[in-house]
C-alpha cells in the first residue's frame, strides 16, 4: 500500500475513534472537579469510573497518533531515498514509542485498579514513563535526523541541485532586485 | 539581599529592557530592505536559528500559563511538553528544507509567500494572511496585557509606584516593544531570543535544583504529596484526563509544524545543512527551559496541599509566588527577566509576521503587487498593529470582554490545524492541491471558533483544536486525492524532487 493511503487511513481511524468518543456519553467529572479546599486546583477523583469504558479507544487513538507522526517522517524523506536502514531505524522509533505507550497505559490501569505502582525515580511507573520514555522516544528521532541528515535527509547531490537551481532562479531575478533587495545570505 | 527581592528583580527587568532598546537600534543598522526586516536577510547562523526556534516555541505562557496548569490540573499540561521531540521532528523532517528552498528560489518573506509558490494560489496565500492576522491580533493582546500586569505587580511593590495604574504599565512596556520592533525587525527579535533562549535555559536548571531542595525527598516526595491527595493529579494524565491530554499532546506535536512564527525562522538559516545542528540544539534548548513549568507547578501543588503555603487565588500565580518565596533574589531577578525577554521578543516575532500579513501578503493576494517601500510601511504598521494590540488588550481587560480570550485561545490550535495540512502536505506531497488547501483552512477556522464562540464542551473532554487539526487533515487529504494532480511550476517541481 502507498504510504499516502496509509497516512490517509491513520487519519480516518483516528477521525472514526473521535467520533465513538464525541457520540458517547461522558460520565460525570471525565475532565476533572473542582478540589473541596482549594478553589484554584481541580481533582480528577476516581479515574476508572471517569474513563467511562472508553479507555480502550484513547489508548487506540494514541497508538495511531504514534504511528501517524512515523508516517509523516517517512513522507518527508524522498522516496528514493527510502531505503531498509531508513525503514529499519524508523521501525524501531515507532517500536520504542509504542512500547512506551503500551506500558504506560497498562500500568496506569492497574494503578487505577490496585493503588500500587512500580516506582522509578520516585515517580510511579506510568508518571515516570510519560516524564522521559515519552520525551525520549521523541527524541530518537532527532538522533535518526542527525546520523541520516547526509544520507537521506539532504544528500550532497539534493545541495547540489539545490545550489543549481537557485543559482538559475538568481539570474531572471536580478533586474527586479530594486524591489526586495536581497539579503547577502548564501543559500547553500 | 532578600529585603531587596523586589528592587533585584525590577532592576534586572530594567536592565533587560535597557538591553532590548540597544539590541533595536543594532538591528537597525543591519535592516536595510524588507529581505532584512522579515527574513534576516537569511543569513543566520544556527546557533541563532536554534535559540529562536526554541524560544518562539515557549513563549510567556511557558513561564506564566505553564507551572499555572501543574498547579491546578496535576500533570495533564505535562502533554504540551513532552512531545517537544515529536514536533521538532515533524517540523525538521518535513517543514525546515523544502521551506528554506522555496524561500532561497522565489525570495519569499513570508509563509503566506511560501504557500503561493507552491500552490500557485493566491486565494490560499490570501487565507492564511488572514489567519496569521487574527492569530497575531489575539496572541499580541494577551501578551502586551501579560507583560504589563507582571511589571505592575512587580512596580507595585515599591514605594514609589505602589498605586501605578494598569495604562502606564501597558504604555511603558509597549514604549520599549515598538522601540525595538519598528527599529530592528526580525533581526531584533532574533539576538533577543539568543538571549533569552540562553536565559531559559539555565534557568530552567536553577529552578530545577531549587524546587528539588523544598523537600528532602525533592520532586518525589512532593509528587507522593500530590499522589495522597488525588492519584489521578500525579499520574500522567492529571485531572483533565486522559483524551484531553493526548490531545494537547498531538496539537502540541503534530500542530509544532503549522506555528508560522516557528516555522518562518526555518526560513532564515544561512545553510540548510545547519538543520543538522539547529535541530538538536533546539530540542535540548526546550528540554532545560520546560524544566521550569513542572518543578515549579509541582512543587506548588505539593506545598499548598500540605499546608506550607497559603493556597494561590488563581492559578497563574504559581510561578510569581514561587519566586518570591522560594528562589534566590537573584535567580528571581534572571527568571523575572527571562518572562520579560520571552513575551518581548514572542511579541516581536508575531509582529512582524502580523506585519508581513498586511503590507506584503494581503496586498499580493488582492493586486498581485506588494506595497511601494516595504520597509517604511513595515515600520508603520509594526506600530499601528501594537497600538490597536493593546487598545484591544485594555478594552478587553476593563470592559471584561471575551474577544481577546477568543483570539487568545486562536492560538496554537488554529495555527495548527488551519496551516499543517497545507504546509506538511503541501511541501511533501505532489497531489496537494490549492483547493484542498484552502477547504482546510476554512474548515479549521469555522471549526475552531464554533467550538469556541458557542462554548461547546466535548464528551470526555475532546478538545477543539484536537478534532479541527485531525478533520483539516483528513478533508485536505481527500480533497486532494479527488482533483486531477496539479500541474507545479518547474523550479517547485524540481524542489519536490530533493
């Protein structure tokens, strides 16, 4: 399947959630209730009984979310340049964070469930993974950006064509010039 | 030096501001053309590129609305934050190279600029014009009316000013703005959010080790101090819940791609190969300095909940009271400056886009033609959209009005769901077309402000801009795939290629 239906069809799985979500009935205090002593903070009380039996459709939201963004990334890499190491350090991003996801929401339902929780860094286990397995994943994918930049990103023959091209579109350019003066940037 | 808590910080404020007036009349002497006022000429390094992206990314609302929302809704804002590396990506994978390209080939100033080249359509150049405008109008007011409330309440604590009224404040703030603004232009706002970029981040570091001292235990035991009170505070979705999370999670994500005070800067790197280092330096930039919107919120929560502190009359307090009561003088003194230095130089970037809108984009969308001496009339715009800015941020605060409200909350979720379906697409993807285009702008405006005018509250808390980013999308997509593939201009075409 192209990569342009499987983005389109992210986002009308995500779209049909939303609605099973939107057609639902909300139970009471599903964004919070005011705190009994201190009127500026808010209290989100029993968690399970808020989710409404919905749980299960946020967390698939999620999931897609995370598959979307990974999708995205790949429609901006140009597809010759698509190749099995691209897809292969792009899989595993989109593996860390759903399995970040994953062990998050578990966690966080049987934290609801039980009252107990691993504690990592003194945080519980869902707090915690949220706070830098969340934040890591994301930036993961800013390691792939660095180590790919000339490999797939921006390869020296796309600068190239660039320069060249620019290069061509300073020369009709230049008798207009006295209306945007260009800058003395180089566009390299 | 506690005695002196107040004349520290109003002293480093001062000093800020001394700064910003020097850094305007510099730029000044930089800015020769248009080129210069709006893009920087497109010769900066990427240490510069950097520190701004980061900093347009945290605005005031990061020091103020940020610890303000840990404060009453647990760690539910904790979505806004953490997805910092999500949307970098997005933005540097997809946005920052072909962006820089157009900009380099067809001189454009501007996004809207940007947008014309690749759609051809001057209807969609005109529809975002307008969207950057009422975006610009709305963030402008609420961060004119932020800055002069903090500096009344900080003058106010003197002797000497203790009944200054709300009106000097704004005319002393927007004094120095307009100053740096009209003088310097882009160039301005860009070496003060070096500045301030810098500022942040090693704040972001202090206030971290400040907040861990409060407890002995640090950040965990107050968070254990939370978690007693109500769990769902301390877990990772916070009171609001967990779709209204998730949700400020996407649009802070996906949405970081369609934010054109951002995604301009990307437009004015020297070398697109420094993305390779602007990149990084970014997201490090914004981990440090988010540092300080959750120590601060938690560590608040925490110490009102077990009685320490007196509980805050709104939320926003948060971050002031802290400072007062728990950091050094000195390093309230740098925080104090650092807000300061974030709604400046914030205020800056969305003039000066919100400037280009009028006399650049607007005027090519209507005649074909930009005005006769842009860089006069950039500069006397720049000081008509101030002026209107904060008559519209006064009227709203005394006539208690929602307008400003409004266009506030026009924010980052409109920007994103009207601009990332047309630029993320738009420079990725062949088939996009100027129809699709401007069916999601339009469909993300009415759905953006119906949500919001008539005061609709979604089941389970779904947010608005959620579901007008994830619909724009989608009907854009469509939209696209069901007209004939358009036919681009060659030099765009060839830009798709690389």
């Amino acid at each position: 399947m192209r990569l342009i239906n499987v983005i389109l069809l992210l986002l009308l799985a995500i779209l049909g959630l939303l609605g099973v979500l939107l057609l639902g009935e909300s139970p009471a205090g599903a964004t919070g209730q005011a705190h009994d002593r201190f009127a500026a903070m808010t209290v989100g009380g029993d968690g399970l009984a808020r989710l409404g039996g919905m749980g299960w459709v946020m967390s698939a939201i999620q999931v897609l979310s995370i598959l979307l963004i990974h999708s995205l990334i790949a429609l901006g890499i140009n597809e010759r340049h698509r190749n099995t190491t691209f897809w292969a350090l792009l899989g595993s991003s989109a593996v860390i964070s759903l399995a970040v996801w994953i062990v998050m929401y578990l966690s966080y339902i049987e934290f609801l469930e039980t009252g107990a929780s691993t504690l990592i860094l003194g945080f519980p286990l869902p707090t915690a993974l949220a706070m830098f397995g969340v934040f890591i994943g994301g930036s993961y994918l800013c390691v792939i950006y660095i180590w790919g930049f000339r490999r797939f990103v921006y390869t020296e023959e796309d600068e190239a064509a660039y320069e060249a091209l620019r290069a061509a579109a300073e020369q009709p350019r230049k008798p207009n010039a006295s209306l945007f003066h260009i800058g003395g940037g180089s566009d390299a | 030096m506690d005695a002196y808590r107040v004349e520290i910080s109003l002293a480093f404020v001062l000093v800020y501001m001394v700064f910003c007036v020097v850094v305007g009349m510099w730029a000044m002497r930089r800015t020769h053309d248009a080129s210069d006022f709006f893009v920087a000429g497109r010769h900066l390094g990427p240490m510069v590129v950097a520190l701004a992206v980061f900093s347009s990314t945290l605005s005031g609302f990061g020091f103020v609305g940020g610890p303000g929302l840990v404060y009453s809704s647990g760690l539910s804002s904790l979505w806004m934050v953490i997805v910092a590396g999500f949307g970098y990506a997005i933005g540097f994978f997809l946005v920052s190279k072909r962006i820089r390209m157009i900009a380099g080939v067809r001189d454009a100033l501007s996004l809207p600029d940007v947008i014309a080249a690749r759609y051809g359509s001057e209807w969609a150049r005109g529809l975002t014009a307008v969207t950057i405008l009422l975006g610009v109008m709305g963030y402008l007011a609420t961060q004119i009316l932020a800055m002069a409330l903090v500096l009344q309440s900080l003058l106010g604590a003197t002797e000497t000013f203790a009944d200054i009224s709300l009106v000097t404040c704004v005319a002393w703030s927007l004094a120095v703005l307009v100053f740096y603004s009209v003088t310097g232009g882009i160039v301005a706002s860009v070496y003060t959010d070096v500045i301030q970029g810098a500022i942040m981040a090693v704040a972001g570091v202090l206030i971290l080790l400040t907040a861990s001292s409060i407890y002995s235990g640090g950040l965990p035991e107050a968070s254990a101090v939370i978690l007693a009170d109500d769990a769902e505070a301390a877990l990772p979705f916070g009171t609001l819940g967990m779709i209204t999370a998730l949700g400020w999670g996407f649009v802070f994500g996906v949405g970081l791609a369609g934010q054109p005070h951002l995604i301009t800067k990307m437009m004015m790197n020297r070398k697109i190969s420094d993305n390779r280092i602007i990149f990084p330096m970014s997201l490090v930039g914004y981990a440090l300095a988010a540092l300080l919107w959750f120590s601060i919120g938690i560590i608040m929560r925490a110490t009102v909940l077990d009685g320490s502190m007196t509980p805050l009359d709104a939320p926003d307090a948060a971050a002031p009271v802290f400072l007062a009561t728990f950091a050094h003088p000195l390093l309230a003194g740098v925080v104090f400056a650092a807000l300061f230095a974030a709604i400046m130089s914030t205020s800056d970037a969305f003039l000066n886009i919100g400037t280009a809108a009028v006399i650049h984009d607007l005027p090519n969308a209507i005649s074909g033609r930009s005005v006769n001496n842009e860089l006069f009339w950039a500069r006397v715009v720049t000081c008509l959209i101030t002026l209107v800015a904060a008559a519209f941020a006064l009227y709203s605060y005394y006539g208690n009005d929602r307008l400003v409200a409004l266009l506030g909350a026009f924010g980052w979720g409109t920007f994103a769901a009207a601009i990332v379906p047309v630029v993320v697409f738009g420079l990725n993807w062949r088939r996009a077309t100027a129809r699709a285009a401007v069916a999601a702008i339009i469909a993300s405006l009415v759905l953006n402000f119906a949500v919001e005018i008539f005061s609709i509250r979604l089941p389970f808390g779904v947010s608005g801009p959620f579901l007008a980013i994830v619909t724009s999308m989608t009907l854009f997509m469509v939209i696209s795939l069901l007209e004939p593939e358009p036919k681009l201009d060659p030099d765009i075409d060839r830009i798709m290629d690389l």
